[in-house]
C-alpha cells in the first residue's frame, strides 16, 4: 500500500509530492503515471484516460513545465519525476535488489530487446528478464494481446514498465493488471524505452533543466510534435489560469 504523501490538485486529478529519492524508497508495488501537459490535456477529454489516473497508486509529476509554471503562482511542489529519468534511475536503485525481475513492453521493433540489453549491461546481471515490441494496434488485436500477457507472466517478472503512448499504456495496464497475478509494480513510461534504446536523444542538460526538452523534441520531429504543442497543448495555460482564479470544472465530475 501506498506510503501516504501530500497531494496537489491540478485541474482534474491529484500530483503526489515526492522527489525521486523518496518515490524510489518507498514505492513497493502498484501503478505508476507521470503525467506532463499533453497528458492533462487528454484528460480533460477522454474518460478512460481520466479513470486510468483516478485508479492509479502513484501520480507523479513529469512536466518542468508545470513545476515552473506552479512556482509562478506560489505552488512549491518537491520537483519532477520524468518518465526518462525514472526508468535509468529505478534500474540503478534496484541493480543489486534480486528480488526484482522486469519486463519491458513499448517501442518500435527491437527497441525493448535493445534497452533490456542495455540495461543489463549496466547492472551486470540480467534485471531484464524478458521484453516485447508489440505490432501497431496491438491493444486491438486478442490474439497479440493474449500472447504478451502470456508471455509476461511466463517471464515470471515482477515489475513491467510500458511505452507505448499515452493514453494507450495507461488503459492497457490499468485493464490488464489482474491478469498479471506476478507483477507488482507497473510503470508507464512513455518514450523512455527509446532513450534508454539509444533510439532517440534527450535534450542536453541545460534545456532539461530550464525546461525546454518540449523545444529540443519539437525541433527533432516537427511534423509530430508540432500540433500537440502549439494547438492540442495550448489550452491547458488557459485551464491553470482559470483553476487559479478558482473556475476551473471536472469536466467528469457528476455533481
């Protein structure tokens, strides 16, 4: 069970306050999200998505964005567990911890198998006990989603971390859980299988830092990226504004 920790409300859902110290101590088991501002706004819209993040144990906050924006109205908030920083840095904490035994789902083809070797290559034992790329629409497919779940709990792994996308991963792991009796921790990631992979580059540190990694991704995949940041993403300032001012509505609350 969860440690319990301070929450923020922002908009429609609560961000547990921890910094990566203190979540890599005490978490032991349940669901991970991390949501950024593209998550927020998902979640203003889509009622599964909502329900994923209503449902999970740990809500931690990806976005420097939002830290930074938080700061600017006097919401002093630990600091920020990105999804890229959380895989390296759970792998790390628990490299010498045999009892854990993961399993990595997400990526293009090959990019789990080459970010299992990587990370074992790193904690000098096989930590990755098994990992999968799932198919393009594999959440659709029963015959692909029955295998990866087969596969998962024959690997006898005990934490699965998933990147396939949001909002995707989240509902997946959320309606998959019970029929993964092993596992005990799942985190969904996103991208972080790709950076760990090699298959995609994190902005340098000082962007990272003064949170312009949105920048660095857009300049690398403009076409992708562009209408999430500069037309999907764009209300969600006008939505902290209004929750500030103390007008902002769940769009899924039923009283």
């Amino acid at each position: 069970m969860q440690t319990t920790t301070s929450t923020y409300r922002l908009l429609n859902i609560d961000i547990d306050d921890l910094s990566m110290d203190t979540f890599l101590q005490q978490y032991q088991k349940g669901i991970v999200v991390t949501p950024n501002v593209d998550h927020m706004m998902k979640l203003q819209r889509d009622s599964g998505f909502y329900e994923s993040y209503r449902k999970a144990d740990y809500v931690v906050l990806d976005s420097r964005v939002i830290l930074y924006l938080l700061r600017l109205f006097g919401v002093k908030m630990q600091g920020v567990i990105p999804g890229s920083e959380l895989l390296p840095a759970f792998c790390q904490y628990h490299r010498d911890n045999k009892q854990i035994r993961m399993f990595l789902l997400g990526g293009m083809n090959g990019v789990a198998q080459t970010a299992a070797q990587n990370i074992n290559h790193q904690a000098g034992r096989k930590l990755v006990v098994d990992a999968y790329s799932p198919s393009m629409g594999f959440e659709k497919k029963p015959d692909e989603k029955r295998q990866i779940i087969e596969r998962i709990n024959e690997s006898k792994a005990n934490v699965l971390v998933i990147g396939v996308g949001a909002p995707k991963q989240e509902k997946w792991l959320l309606q998959h859980w019970d029929e993964m009796p092993d596992i005990k921790m799942g985190m969904a990631l996103g991208a972080a299988l790709d950076f760990v992979a090699g298959n995609k580059k994190r902005a340098p540190r000082w962007m990272q830092k003064l949170g312009l990694e949105w920048l660095f991704r857009f300049i690398l995949e403009p076409s992708r990226m562009g209408k999430r940041y500069f037309v999907d993403d764009l209300p969600f300032f006008w939505l902290l504004l209004k929750q500030m001012r103390g007008r902002y509505q769940n769009p899924f609350d039923k009283n």
